[in-house]
C-alpha cells in the first residue's frame, strides 16, 4: 500500500493512542484509518459537533500543518483520487476522505489535533455539504458580530445583541424593529440633508 501523498513510498502498520489500527507513511508521517477501524472508533467514541468556537479553541498540542497538506491524492486502497475538507482549525489544514470505501487521510500532526477538540469519530461531517453551509452561517454571524463590537464598542453592542434576542422573542417584536430601521432611514436623511446644506454654503461662499 503506498501513500497518497509521498511518492514510491510505503504505509506501514502503527495505531494510534486507544489501538487503533493504521497504516503510516514510512517518510511523510500521515496516516490511513481505514472504514472498518474508523466505525470501530466511532462505536467507542460519542460523536461531536464541530462549530468556529471549537475550531478556535487553545489546545496544548504544536502543530503546523505538514508540507504536503495542499497536495490531492490516490486511495491507497481502491485508487480513486480522495475528496478534501477544509479543517478552520486556528492553523487550516485539510483532510481527505474517500467516497468509494469510506477511509480516511490525514497528514501528520492533524489527528492529534482533531482528538484534542474531541472530533477524531466526526470526520464526516467535514465533507457535509449542509454541516459546511451551517459553519459559513456562523462564521459570517460570528464576524457580524465583531464589526458592531468594533464599530460601538463591547458594552452597547452587548445592548445591542440581548435587545436583538429579546426581539425576536416577542411576538410583536416586528412594530420595535420597523421603528429602528424608520429612525435610521430618517438619521441617513438628515445626515444627507445636513451634508447637502454645507455643500451649498461652500458653493455659495
């Protein structure tokens, strides 16, 4: 069996902490799990959610993502090139999966951060097309977020957010929204009034 990412060189067998069996690149260090040990982990193992605040979660592990990272790669076990998943870890990386027999790649260093997060027995939901759309969702929330911290400041944006959720929560938490988005309509209009004015004074003098 030879490694998807190394080329003429060997996998040979290792496990992993809790014997886990698989097959390691004699040069690179990554790492094959196959299908029937990867659903063995997963009958010890419970599952988890992976979401942006675990992702960047500290972990007491150094890791930089291995040189071969961005390279695609052949199944070392059926020969079909394998599918990747970008991991939004604090450092990126990738990990590859094959749709054909259900094993996974990854390159050295990265399971040993995916266990530290708790999410060695969720690889899957990497390559989850809706589990990718919930994560976009809630990095462009978290960033959001962010801006209205950045812009006002941590204390009225905190206002801001239990305001926004206890709207939301009330059943005619539309009339207090329709007011907002009124008074800023009418803020902009004066603002461009006022600025309209000073122009003409410029203008005039």
């Amino acid at each position: 069996m030879e490694c998807p990412k190394c080329k003429n060189a060997v996998l040979l067998d290792s496990q992993l902490p809790g014997k886990i069996p698989v097959k390691r690149c004699s040069e690179c260090k990554g790492i094959w799990i196959s299908s029937k040990h990867y659903r063995d982990l997963q009958h010890k193992q419970p599952q988890k959610q992976a979401t942006p605040d675990l992702l960047q979660q500290k972990i007491d592990i150094p890791f930089t993502p291995s040189s071969v990272d961005g390279r695609a790669g052949l199944c070392p076990e059926c020969g079909r090139y394998l599918s990747r998943a970008k991991v939004k870890y604090r450092q990126p990386f990738f990990i590859e999966y094959c749709q054909e027999c259900g094993g996974f790649w990854l390159d050295e260093g990265e399971w040993d951060v995916l266990s530290a997060l708790g999410l060695s027995s969720s690889l899957e939901q990497f390559f989850d097309r809706q589990w990718q759309m919930q994560m976009r969702e809630q990095e462009s929330l978290a960033n959001e977020r962010q801006t209205l911290i950045d812009k006002l400041g941590e204390d009225l944006a905190r206002v801001i957010f239990a305001l926004g959720d206890r709207l939301v929560e009330h059943p005619n938490g539309d009339y207090a929204l329709a007011y907002l988005m009124r008074k800023a309509a009418n803020n902009m209009d004066m603002q461009e009034f006022k600025k309209f004015k000073e122009e003409k004074f410029d203008r005039d003098h």
